[in-house]
C-alpha cells in the first residue's frame, strides 16, 4: 500500500487531489505527467489508495480500515493495474497477452517502491530486447472487470502505466470505455510521452502535470529513508535533478552512468583522433545494448553535451556532474561551443528517436559517430 506520506515531496500535488475528494469532483480520468522520477506512478497509487479508504485522517488514507488492509499487497479487487508486456515464445501466436499473465512480476517491481522505470519493468520480467505493449487482450479485459459492481461499494479505480505504449486496437477500446464510464470508476493514466497518447483520449482526460521533486525534499529523504549522511545526501540529490530514480541510481555501486561516461569519452577521443575503424567497433559494441539501455545511453550523451558546453562559463551552479564528470568536461569543453551545440542536440536527439522507432542500431551509432567527427571540428 503507498499512502500520500509515502510521496517523496509533491506536497502541492497531494493538496489538490485531496481537494478533489473534500469538493467531490473527482474526474472520471485523470492523466499524470512529468519529468521522469517525479513520483507520478507513486501520487497515483497513493490517490488510489485514498480513493479507496473509508477513513481518513489527517488528510491521508487511515492505513487500517477493511480497503487499506486489502490493499497492504495490492489485491483489492476494485483495483486493477493495466501495464506494457510482451509476448513469451511459449504464448500462442494468436494470443493476446494481458496483465495478469505477470502479475507475480508486477507485485514484486512494486513491492521495491513506487519509483521504477520500463527499464527495470523489462528487467524483472527478463527481457531486454523486446518493445512491450499493452494489447487488444487486455483492453477486453479491463472493459469486463470496470463494468463489474464494485464489491466493496465505493469506487472503482484503475491504474494504467505507460497508456503511450497502447497499440491502436487496445487504445481505441479505452478511449469508448472513458467516453461512457461506469459509474464511480476512475481511471489513473500515468504517462511518461503524454504526447504519444491517442489525442482522443488525451482530450477525454483531466492532465495532472507534476513538476520535479524539490532538491532539499529528496535529500530530506535521503537522509531519513536511507540513512545516508547529510554531505553525500544534498550531492546525491543536486545530481538527481528532481528525480527520485536518477537519486537511487546515482547510489548504486555500479552505476551504469559510470560506464556511460567511459563510452562517451572514447566516442569524443576517437572521433577527435578521425579512428573510423575503432569508431566502428564502439558502433557494434553500442548496438549490442537493449534498446531501453542505448536510449538511455543516448540521453546520458545529451546530457553531457549540455554539461560540457555549460562548463566554459565556469559557474558552479550551472553544473549538475559527478567528479568524474566535471574532470572530464573541464577538458572536453572548449570542443562544444554555439557553432556546434545546437547540431549535436539534433543529432542525438534524431538518434533517440531513431532507436526508440526500432531503426539499425548498427547504422544510427556509426553515423552518430561519423557526423561527431564533422562537429568536432567546426
């Protein structure tokens, strides 16, 4: 069960979802939107659980009555949980996957927290290759189960991650059922590309737009959830830029963005040197990455883009890097300028896009690196 205490920060968002409640106008459809790691997937869940409370106190759900007791492992049958999956070679190729066929994945990804990407989504469902989806299947579903009465008589709440990633059958079945919703059911979207959703159902939806968490609320927490030293703590959160996921692995002993870094290094030092054929290694050793991964990696090289450019105006608090980091672009820097910053923003941003639309990764890694010699030298 996630309480809005459980929130990390958000404390403006919590207020009007409560008043929404107190002045009962609760939208039929409300889409949560927001830099990732913000909390959305985690309001949500807490505004379920309100939802569902029969006694609150002091303006959060009481932890104790018959739904909240349910709801300590998320079985409480007027909730229901709608997520992207893919389909396993044992699956029939007609069939249609939903839901409830990962449903001991799902209970334990959010058993961990509130706070989790698509990435470690794939990750406990052990794939990394695969674009997951929510199906036809499981819009027929979610249609049979909103009808239904409420069993407890109160409301009716659904929770749909990542409706962006809906395929066009399953899209247009929730679009008729948000049209003509059933009495006292709300459905949660929780996106991360509000724009990739069907505008129809944008258009029929209340957008909750959540900004990022404050830098002293996450280091708060750091502080008290995980035990970690004031100092470490208010580095951790400035790294983290409002993000609670970018904070959690910002204190993973492996952090991926450590390798992302050495990655970096050695496209900008290769491509300075014009190595096309090791730049052509790091092009296959790059698209050997899942996709989720390379997109990420991508973004990871935007980022630093940014960093390095704003490092020559040598003001610290313009600066969101590790030491790592900061030791590299005070070097690097003097390479990204204004005669070539705006390029390399559309070259990796083509790039992202390119990955995320299934393209060759081979070919986008080995043109990125290609067309990174040209920048470099402008």
């Amino acid at each position: 069960m996630i309480r809005f205490a459980d929130v990390i920060g958000q404390e403006g968002a919590k207020a009007r979802l409560r008043q929404m409640v107190e002045e009962d106008r609760v939208p039929h459809a409300l889409l949560f939107c927001g830099p990732q790691g913000c909390g959305k997937m985690a309001i949500a869940m807490a505004f379920a659980t309100y939802l569902l409370c029969t006694d609150h106190h002091d303006g959060d759900s009481c932890g104790a009555c018959s739904p909240c007791r349910l709801l300590q492992h998320w079985n409480h049958p007027d909730l229901r949980f709608t997520y992207p999956t893919i389909k396993r070679s044992s699956m029939s190729a007609d069939y249609k996957p939903v839901s409830e066929d990962y449903t001991r994945e799902w209970l334990q990804l959010i058993d961990e927290g509130p706070y989790f990407d698509i990435e470690q989504w794939m990750s406990a469902i052990g794939v990394e290759n695969q674009q997951a989806i929510i199906t036809a299947g499981e819009s027929d579903v979610l249609v049979q189960k909103m009808t239904l009465r409420a069993s407890q008589g109160g409301y009716k709440v659904s929770i749909i991650w990542l409706p962006e990633r809906m395929n066009d059958a399953s899209a247009n079945q929730l679009l008729k059922l948000i049209e003509e919703p059933p009495v006292k059911t709300v459905f949660l979207l929780v996106s991360e590309a509000p724009e990739q959703v069907l505008e129809t159902i944008r258009s029929r939806t209340q957008r909750f737009d959540m900004p990022r968490i404050d830098t002293a609320e996450i280091q708060r927490a750091l502080e008290e959830r995980r035990g970690i030293d004031a100092e470490a703590a208010r580095r951790v959160a400035r790294l983290a830029n409002g993000s609670w996921t970018a904070a959690m692995q910002e204190l993973k002993a492996h952090n991926e963005n450590r390798k992302f870094l050495e990655h970096f290094i050695s496209l900008m030092r290769l491509a300075y040197q014009r190595n096309v054929k090791d730049l052509r290694k790091w092009s296959d050793t790059m698209s050997a990455l899942g996709r989720e991964k390379q997109k990420r990696l991508l973004t990871y090289f935007l980022r630093m883009i940014r960093e390095s450019f704003m490092s020559n105006f040598q003001q610290p608090d313009l600066s969101y890097m590790t030491d790592d980091e900061q030791q590299f672009a005070a070097k690097f820097g003097r390479f990204i300028h204004e005669d070539n910053i705006e390029e390399f923003y559309d070259l990796l941003t083509l790039a992202i896009r390119d990955i995320g639309q299934n393209a060759n990764s081979k070919m986008v890694f080995f043109e990125l690196a290609l067309k990174t010699i040209i920048l470099l030298r402008r």
